[in-house]
C-alpha cells in the first residue's frame, strides 16, 4: 500500500505553468506521485532528481514538474523519507523468495517474467504443474476463472496464487475472483499492481485447512 494524504500543492511544470489547490489529494504509489485535483500531476519515481523539506513542506523536482507539499511538521519527513526510499521491486511486492517453485500460465508481462527468471530457476510455464510454492495465471475473461481451480490444485499448503488480471472495466472484476475463491475455500490476502494494464489478486489456502492439505 501507498501513501496518501490531502494537504495544499502547488505544482509548476516543464513550461512555468503554475497549477495550485488548497486541498488535492497526494497518492504516493511503488512507482508514481500522483497529485489528483485541480493541481493533477503525474511523475514517475524513476525521474525525480531531488527531495527537500523545510518548514514543513516537501519540494519533489523532476525534469517534468516541480511538487511542493505543505504537509506540516510532523508529515513533511516522513514523506521525504519516503519518496527518497527506492522503489520495491515487483518481484518483492509479490513475496517470490529465493529459488522458490514458481508457475506462470499464460502471463502477458514481460518484466515479471524476467524477474521471476532473476529470482529463481524452478519456472515451469506450460499449462499444468505441482507442488508450487507460487503461482501466476493470468484471467483475461469470465471464462477463464477455472484456472484459479487448477491454480489451487498445483500449489503446496502454504503457496500462493496471484490471479493476474486487466484493469480496463473489459476485464475481469475483482468480486468475481474473489467469489471463486470462496468457493474453493481461498482466502484473499493481497492485491498487487503488476503494470499499468494489469493487477493481481493474491489468493492462500487459511492456516486452519493447511494441514490437510499438506
């Protein structure tokens, strides 16, 4: 989860335009801070060159924009802290560990494939696999949620599946993961961005059924 807060922004950009609103809402996200509102900015964490505070406010500079946040003086360095802190990798945001037994069907991204293939060599990527520790299925439609029941058949006791889906209202809704799942008796724990195009769903069997299943 990301920061958020509403407090007063002021926002100038590449041209010296000056955007400001007295109360905007500020998201800080893994990859972006967003400033929604009459000031609406967008800038990536990969592009900010600098973060100051001082009396209170925080000034975030980038080649795009330059963010100044009145947060006051307790908020001001918790914020600054933050946003100079790298941003998590997304193979740490989804608790792949070191040579676990990962299965990704059908996955359409190329960065968690990649850094999956950095984390660890047991990838299997065909349509069926087992005693997985995690694994990735991507759902692009209604008709493909079955495979969150093979998912929960391929997975040891204490593994994970991530239902990786589009974000567009074409996709599949959040609910109806979630209403599968509860009828295969997994609990939701999670949800993860993995793109601007897609999200995941982080589904486990509950402790108390572990043991049965293991």
């Amino acid at each position: 989860m990301g920061y958020e807060t509403k407090c007063k922004v002021r926002v100038e950009d590449g041209s010296g335009t000056i955007r400001q609103s007295d109360s905007a809402t500020v998201l800080l996200e893994t990859d972006d801070l967003i400033v929604r509102g009459e000031a609406r900015v967008k800038v990536p964490r990969s592009s900010i060159t600098s973060v100051a505070s001082r009396a209170g406010v925080v000034t975030i500079k980038s080649p795009t924009a330059t963010v100044s946040l009145t947060l006051g003086d307790d908020a001001a360095p918790k914020w600054r802290k933050k946003l100079e802190e790298a941003p998590k990798r997304l193979i740490d945001k989804l608790d792949v560990k070191p040579d676990a037994r990962v299965w990704l069907w059908d996955v359409s991204d190329a960065t968690l494939e990649t850094q999956v293939g950095e984390r660890t060599t047991n990838v299997s990527s065909g349509r069926s696999a087992s005693k997985c520790d995690v694994a990735f299925v991507e759902v692009d439609s209604a008709d493909e949620l079955e495979r969150i029941d093979r998912a929960a058949k391929a997975i040891v006791a204490d593994g994970a599946i991530w239902v990786v889906h589009p974000k567009a209202e074409s996709g599949v809704a959040d609910t109806a993961i979630f209403a599968r799942a509860k009828e295969l008796g997994l609990t939701y724990t999670k949800v993860a961005r993995i793109s601007e195009r897609l999200s995941a769903e982080k589904l486990v069997w509950p402790r108390a059924s572990r043991g049965k299943k293991a």
